[in-house]
C-alpha cells in the first residue's frame, strides 16, 4: 500500500480525492519524483499519511537526511504496580 492510497481511502468525497491528486501533481512538478518518492517512503515507515506531513518533510529536507528507524531498547523501570508476563499466565 502506497501514501497516496492511505490517503485517498481517508476522503469521502471526490473533490477531496481530486484536490489530493493535484497536490501529489504539484509536489512532483516543484520537487522531482525522486526526493518525492523518498519522502513518501519516509512516511509510510513513520506512519504518517498526510498531505501536510509530506509537504512538512520536502520543505525541511529531511528527505535528504539520513533516516533511522528509532528502535526501543530501553526496558521499563522497576516498580510494584508493574506486572510482568508471569502474571497474566496464571490462572484463577
């Protein structure tokens, strides 16, 4: 599934749709397919699918940055109101 499919299927009208593809039309003919590609890319992997997250990303020129997919490796602190995966093994 592509961003522009992600955000077409969120309008409900085909006015929207249409000022949608314009936009998508207008964003290749000022930024190029490529770093339109690229960034469109970017926000399908950071789940972002709007119009405005995309325009965000080709002004800034993230697309032209370096992306890393931030990964979570830090564990959660210990405390008593926590519960582990034990406690929701045990039956009743």
């Amino acid at each position: 599934m592509n961003v522009a499919t992600n955000i077409v299927s969120c309008k409900k009208h085909s006015e929207q749709v249409r000022k949608i593809y314009l936009g998508f039309k207008k964003l290749n003919n000022t930024y190029g397919h490529l770093r339109l590609d690229i960034t469109c890319r970017r926000a399908l992997a950071l789940d972002c699918f709007s119009f405005k997250s995309i325009l965000s990303i080709l002004e800034k020129g993230l697309d032209k940055q370096p992306f890393v997919v931030p990964i979570c490796t830090a564990t959660p602190p210990d405390h008593d109101n926590l519960c582990g995966s034990q406690y929701y093994c045990q039956s009743t």
